[in-house]
C-alpha cells in the first residue's frame, strides 16, 4: 500500500513521501518532523521566514497538505511548480540518492522534477492533483 498522485506527480510508499517532503522542507531553509532540534513541536514542520503562506501557496500546500487523500486545486498546483522550480537549485546541491521510492526514481531532485511536472499538467488541465 502506498500513496499514488494523479497526473504521474508521485507513486511511491507514505514514508517515501514523507521523505520528499522532509527534503523540499530542508531546501526551504526548514525541518521537517522528527527534528534534530528538539526544542522544536515534534508535530509541526518549519520552514525558513522568506516562505510564507502568502509568498509561496503552493509550497505551503505541499508541505501541510494530507499524505493520504484529498487534492490539490489547480492554482495551487501551478504554484507549487513554481515554488519547487524556485527550490531546484537549492536542491541540487543537496541532492542524495535516497532510499526506496525515491532511489528508484533516480534520487530527490528527479523525483521533484516529477512532481513539478504533474503539476504543470494537471494545473494545464484545469484538474486537481488527487492523492490516493
């Protein structure tokens, strides 16, 4: 069992998506739970100041949005591309291989290029990008 995203944005086990996640957090000057600080709420994530809900919508979606159902609206996937294409070289120099879902998609920044690109397609499309 694992989480498939619509529009060939993701498919791969909740930990692998949690796991894109903690790396887009990472690259946005954040933490993702568990956090290395422990000061931190281990239930929420952070993220650096210069993103915002209001700066960066699709971001935000991204990182507060349900691992395991639901969808993401159009605009926000169009904002989310956005976002994460501002992110990617960032994410280069960071980029590992990974582990599971992630390995076998060539590693984090190919797997948010996958991303970005179900986005683009669904946001063309006027469709949402559905979790399932």
């Amino acid at each position: 069992m694992g989480l498939d995203l619509s529009h060939n944005a993701f498919s791969g086990s909740y930990r692998s998506f949690n796991s894109l996640r903690s790396f887009v957090c990472e690259a946005a000057g954040g933490s993702w739970p568990p956090h290395s600080d422990k000061k931190l709420d281990p239930k929420l994530w952070y993220i650096d100041d210069a993103f915002s809900k209001d700066t960066h919508p699709g971001l935000w979606e991204f990182l507060s949005h349900s691992d395991s159902m639901g969808e993401i609206s159009p605009l926000l996937c169009a904002s989310l591309a956005k976002d994460l294409e501002e992110l990617l070289p960032t994410m280069v120099k960071m980029d590992s291989i990974g582990l599971g879902h992630i390995a076998r998609n060539g590693g984090y920044v190919a797997t948010v290029n996958k991303l970005i690109i179900g986005c683009k397609a669904a946001a063309a499309m006027g469709e949402p990008l559905h979790f399932k």
